[in-house]
C-alpha cells in the first residue's frame, strides 16, 4: 500500500481541540458525549449556539464541516447550485463518487461500458465541474462513495457531509458523517455555515464478544428491530463500552452504515486501535499519528459520566445471526427463527438469488469470510443453488479479493462479481427472471424497501450478513440455518458449516488495482474549463439565478407582491408527493424537466383529487382543471406569482432539494402551512419561498385556490424588526376580504437570503 498524502485528510485537531476548550468553558465543564465534542468543536461560532439553555434537541448549531462527498446522482443538482453561487473553487475538499449509475447486467466488464456509454452526458459534466473547481472525481468502476471515503478520507473526530444517505458509514473511523441534501453540502462547498439541529445522543452501551457466526451486521440488525425505523431520528447513536473495541474497523462501518435504517442523524464510536491499524492499512500513517495524539488529549472518546438522552444495554454475547424484512428493516428475526416465521407466513421455502457487496458489506473481512465459506463448499463440491452476485466496494477491495485468491474462490462455487459500484443496491439491477412474481431474495444491503433492488415489488428481500447469505445460497432454502443444519450432498453425505473466522485486514496489504481510479488529493481548479452540458441535453440544465420578489413589478415594496393561492393541499404531503422518484431520477440535473413532476401525488383538498388544480382566470383555449404542473406553468406564463396552502408536516421525508426548487422555478413565492417538517421548510428558505405557520391552524380551510394573498409586515420584518406578527389579507374570489395571523421561522441569515431570492444569490451578492 502506498502512503498516501495526508495534509488534506488529517483533520486540524489543533484547533479542534483550542474549540473544545472554549466549549467547555462555556458548558461549565459539563462531561461531553464523544459526538457533542465533535459536533461543538466544528461550531461556527461556540458562544452565539451554546450560551443560552437547552442545547440537544432545542438548539440550532451552525457548523464548518471539513468534507464533502457526493454521488453521482445528487451531485448533479448539488453542483448545479454550486454553479450559479459563482464561486471559482470549493470552500471544502470535495470528492464525487460515480457509483449509482451502473446497471448491473451480466458482470462487471461489459456493465461497466454499457452505463458508461449510456450515461456519458452527466458523467462528463460531473468530470469537467471536478476539474473546474478543483474536486477529486472518482470515475465509474473507481467504487462505492461510502467505501472509498472510508479508504481514503474518513479520519476520527472529524465532521463531513455526503449527498446520500448511508454517508454515516464513515463512523467507523470515530468521526461525524452526515447525509444531507444537495443544497446542505452546497452551504459547505461555498464556506457558509450549516445548520443543523442539535440532536440528542443516544448512547449504545456493548458489552461481551460476538462469537459463531454473529457478525457486526447483527449487531445492527438487532438494533434496528429494537429502535425501529424512525428511534433514531433527531438522534446520534453513540456507541460505547468494552464490547467497542473487540470489532473491527470496517464492522463498525457496517454498524454506522444501517443507522440510517432508524432514521438516526449519524452513528459513531471511541477511537480504538482497530481504527488505527486500519489507517496504517490504507496508507494514513499521519492520520493515525495524529488522531493517537488527538485522543491522549481527551478528544476522540465520550466523558467519564457524560449523559446520554437514552442508554441501550447490548451484550455481542448473546447476539445470534438475524434476518431482517421483508419491505422493511426493522422486521428483525432471529436466526433460529426464521424457518418457522417464513412458514408461519405462508411463503414459499425458496431463495431466489442471494447478494453479497455494496456499501455496507465488502470489507475485506466480510469478503475473507464469505471465501471461506465457499472454499468450505467447494471442497464438498458443491456449488450454489441460486444466482449468487458480488459487487465489491471499490477498485482496491476488487484488487486484493483478486490477489488473495478471494474472487476465484466465488466464482468457482457460481458467483458473478460485478462492477465496483451501487448495482443491484439501487435498483440498477436488470434482473430477467421472475418478473412480477412473488418471490425471496437475502442480500448483505441496507435497505430493503418494494422494489428497491430489481423494481419487482413483489420481491421480498431480507437483510442479512454476508457469511449467512452466501451460506444460504449453497442451500437454496430460506429456512437453513447454516449454524445448525446440514446439507446433503450428492453422496448422500452430510455436510454442515463451520462458522468463519475471516480475517480484517490483508497480511499482504492492501492491492490498489488500476491506478487510473484514483484521482490526485486536492486538485488543483482549473478555471478555464468549460463545464460540459450538451447541447439539448434532456438530462442536465443549467440552473439560472432565481429573481428576487421586490424587482421594480412589485410595487408594494418589500411585501411580496399580490399571490394567487395556487391550491390548498390536503394531508400528508412529503418530498416524494412534491418531487415523485422513480423514473424522474434521470432528470434529477434538469430542473425544467424534472419540474413536470411537480405534486402530481399531492391530493387537492377543494375536490379531494390527486393531482388536479384549478385555474379560474383561465381563457378560452384552456379547460379550467388539468394537471398541478400544468396550471403552476400557466400562473409562470403570466408572471403570476403564487402561494400554496398546505396541511400538517408538509415536506417531511428525505432532505431532497428538488421539492423547494420546483415550485420556485414555477414562481411559487410563499407557502403557508399548518406545519412544516423543518428540513424542507429551510430547504425552502433556501431557495427564496417564504414559509409561514398559520398562527390558528383552522385558517387553513378559508383559503382556497384562486384567492389572492398579500403579505402584511414582511417589510419591516426584513427590515429588521423580529417581533412583527406578518398577517395575511386574503382577499377570496367573490371578493371578501379578511385578515389572518401567521408565524415564522426565519433568522437574519435566512431573512438575508429571502431578500436576495435564494441562499445563493445572498452567497453571490457577498463575493462582489
Ligand atoms: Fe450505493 Fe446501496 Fe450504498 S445504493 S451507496 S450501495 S446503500
């Protein structure tokens, strides 16, 4: 392995530390959990967050990160942003992972050129902007994003963004990653401070050994059964303890990996010397160095006695190998289980295909571990029942399997190893059997949502580690259990598993395969290189600034101007109902087309349809209902600005950007709800939409489409005055007129990026 150069990676734990002791200061010398060090040493400024009362779960932080990463499919938006802020060069080291646009087809090879030559518009666009502002690019067949940040960038105590959700992997380095949306990362790659609810601490307290065939993905398999999908949100899971320390590196990636599963903000972990060991392995002996150092001064592991907002006890001891799903990850049974639960649900006792890779689990242990299972198979002679596919995390975990006589092992028994990339993870899966049927699928993933791995929503598909997948595939029934049953072979012999012992890192080191994959740490930016987007690209749009609301056609000043309510949604409205996925993923760098999808799952309350809205002032040429982006372009075609009415805990979900930028790019100006989940609500703020909370939430029904809303006290608002209460004049289609009360969540910084019309014009406007 060569060593790598290490300036842009080791965190400044100097300074780092100079800011914690501020914090404690200011804390009173309170013990601090590991994740509040690492959290409060990356403030922007310690005394404006941490000087008042309640901070964990009360108080808004504004952070530095020190890193970005993005995959290939967010990066598009995000970068666009980053783009028409204007900037000549990130504020952060950047790094871009082309990983979620391979297809797996028929092997790593020819999948490799196939989606390279499909998706060669945004791939080339992705390059030119990391070559213009200086961001490390990471070509398709280089990795997995959350593989190669844990390789190469990860480093303990420090904090990073990735525009995905499993970027917690990074946690088994003891750091901070957080997954956000494009517009979060684009606040770090332009150096503005990114905010961030203090979340509370959970605090994971592991005793014991995992012994047999339990593996750190049970760890998180059991968790996550007993947190569910949503006990971990607002939350950071902290994990401590003697049982920390016995795991590896790489399984403790795992562990922060499938936090996401419970919704928790991040995971994370004392620093160990497995953690160390792993820096050495992957060339950061200078990282190491400094983090041992870092740690001797008290900054990479929790306080004696500092307070966790919930402890859960675990004991590795008696945790057994776990399956979890179908359709969901926190349906966790047992492994000694599960046969009477498949019965008991009266599903067929078959395996269809077995998966083993991605970002969660193709550490070299995890592959060490599968070969030897295999390698126990074949010496019996068998081969696997089922299709059985691999898909190593990233160039130099394909390299070593390679070396060390790991790959020919799998395919000996059957396996197709495929690309270094998402693959069958994101439903880049071209699966041609059993199209449309019912029918059962383990994979060593993360996430086992309908659909979500071969787009058949009949395919359920169970979690589990990989040592249990590959053992199973070698039986071709769900109901084995590799730690107790038998297999007879041809022979009429019975064969039975020894569990595997694997090994966490190379004795040789590690290969790094093709060298092209790797781009040089921190690029210089070429400013002279012409981001490529191609003419007529139906895929990739420049984003142009969006105008402020006060231009010379308002003439009420630093009021928005006369909005027409373009419909009141009814219930549950999340980013998914206001920018749909699925097939609009391949316009996600294409606002204008993207834009065609615009709250076409939301359910208009005046009728109660989905995705129907109403024009009043249509003409003649137009029927008066048609589809909700149809009549926000119409309002858009008549420079009309407009407002939507919407319910409880609009925009909850994913941080997804595109659902605040579609209704402003159709000119939506403001939005008033009975409530809003808050990351889309800054999302909005974001992007130049006003949002308001009706001060009485039965306000909601006297609104309707077609209505005209005028802001009251939004001037002096903006012009500084915190306390005005900003009332509405609604003025109703048969001409009642009456008046409203709202509320608001808008800091002066956000009240600097409304008045600009979007963060990135404020952004913009601060460079000249
Ligand atoms: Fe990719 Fe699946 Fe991980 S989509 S980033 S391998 S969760």
């Amino acid at each position: 392995m060569i060593q790598k150069d290490c300036s842009s990676i080791t965190p400044p734990y100097a300074k780092l530390l100079e800011k914690l002791g501020l914090v404690r200061e200011l804390l009173n010398n309170r013990p601090l959990t590991l994740a509040e060090k690492i959290l409060y040493s990356h403030l922007n400024d310690p005394e404006k967050n941490l000087s008042g009362g309640k901070i964990r779960g009360e108080t808004y932080l504004q952070l530095r990160p020190q890193r970005v990463a993005m995959q290939d499919a967010s990066a598009q938006m995000a970068l666009l942003q980053f783009m028409s802020a204007g900037l000549s060069q990130c504020a952060v080291p950047t790094s871009i992972h082309c990983d979620h646009l391979i297809q797996a087809v028929d092997g790593a090879v020819p999948d490799l050129e196939r989606s390279i030559m499909s998706n060669k518009e945004v791939f080339d666009f992705l390059e030119s902007a990391a070559r213009k502002y200086g961001i490390e690019f990471w070509k398709p067949g280089s990795g997995i994003i959350h593989q190669i940040v844990l390789e190469n960038y990860a480093a303990p105590g420090m904090l990073m963004l990735g525009t995905d959700s499993h970027t917690p992997n990074a946690g088994g380095l003891g750091l901070l990653a957080i997954g956000v949306g494009g517009a979060d990362a684009v606040d770090a790659m332009t150096g503005t401070p990114w905010e961030l609810k203090a979340p509370q601490v959970i605090g994971i307290h592991l005793t014991g050994q995992l012994n047999g065939w339990a593996t750190p993905k049970d760890l998180i398999l059991h968790l996550a059964g007993r947190l569910t999908v949503r006990g971990g949100t607002g939350r950071i899971l902290e994990y401590f303890g003697p049982g920390v320390a016995s795991q590896s590196c790489t399984g403790l990636a795992t562990v922060a990996n499938m936090g996401a599963e419970v919704g928790a903000t991040t995971s994370t972990f004392p620093y160990t010397a497995n953690m160390r060991a792993y820096l050495h392995a992957t060339g950061r002996g200078p990282v190491a160095r400094a983090a041992d150092e870092a740690a001797a001064n008290g900054f990479l592991s929790g306080d004696p006695g500092a307070e966790y907002d919930e402890v859960i006890e675990i004991n590795l001891s008696e945790l057994e190998p776990t399956i979890n799903g179908p359709f969901t990850p926190d349906l966790a049974t047992p492994l000694s289980k599960f046969g009477a639960f498949v019965k008991e649900n009266g599903w067929k006792n078959e395996l269809s295909a077995s998966l083993i890779g991605s970002c969660t689990n193709s550490s070299y242990e995890d592959m060490t571990k599968v070969a030897e299972i295999a390698e126990q198979a074949k010496t019996v002679g068998l081969t696997t029942k089922v299709p059985f596919l691999c898909t190593p995390g990233s160039e130099q975990i394909r390299a070593t399997m390679e070396r060390d006589g790991i790959t020919g092992t799998l395919q000996d028994v059957g396996a197709v190893v495929l690309a270094n990339a998402c693959g069958p993870c994101i439903g880049q899966w071209k699966r041609e059997d059993l199209k449309g049927e019912e029918n059962a699928i383990l994979t060593s993933f993360n996430r086992n949502f309908k659909s979500r791995n071969d787009g058949n929503r009949h395919t359920m598909n169970f979690l589990a580690s990989p040592t249990i997948v590959t053992a199973m595939a070698f039986s071709g029934e769900l109901s084995f259990n590799p730690a107790t049953d038998f297999i007879t072979l041809p022979n009429g012999e019975s064969f039975k598993f020894s569990p595997p012992s694997g090994q966490d890192l190379p004795s040789k080191g590690f290969a790094l395969g093709n060298k092209d994959y790797y781009p040089p740490p921190m690029p210089e930016p070429q400013p002279e290189i012409e981001v490529i987007i191609k003419n007529g690209s139906q895929r990739l749009e420049l984003l142009e600034p969006f105008p402020d609301h006060f231009g010379p056609q308002n003439s009420r000043g630093l009021e928005l101007p006369p909005l027409k309510v373009l419909m009141r949604v009814r219930g549950k409205c999340t980013t998914d109902h206001i920018s749909a996925a699925g097939p609009w993923l391949k316009y996600k760098g294409h606002l204008t087309n993207i834009s065609e999808n615009l709250l076409i799952t939301a359910v208009n309350d005046e009728g109660g349809d989905v995705n129907v809205a109403f024009d009043h002032n249509h003409d003649i040429s137009q029927p008066e209902s048609d589809s909700i982006p149809n009549i926000a372009k119409r309002l858009k075609s008549r420079n009309q600005p407009w407002a939507l009415i919407v319910d409880d805990n609009y925009g909850e979900g994913s941080a997804r950007e595109h659902a605040a930028l579609q209704p402003r790019f159709y000119g939506c100006a403001m939005i008033v709800a009975r409530s809003f989940a808050r990351i889309h609500e800054t999302n909005l703020k974001k992007q130049g939409v006003l949002p308001l909370w009706f001060a009485d939430k039965t306000d909601y029904s006297r609104i309707g489409s077609g209505d005209i809303v005028e802001t009251l006290g939004l001037a002096d608002l903006l012009n500084g005055d915190q306390s005005v209460v900003i009332k509405l004049r609604v003025i109703k289609r048969d001409g009642q007129i009456f008046e409203i009360p709202t509320k608001h969540t808008m800091s002066t910084d956000q009240l600097n990026w409304f008045k600009a019309g979007s963060a990135l014009n404020f952004i913009r406007s601060q460079m000249v």
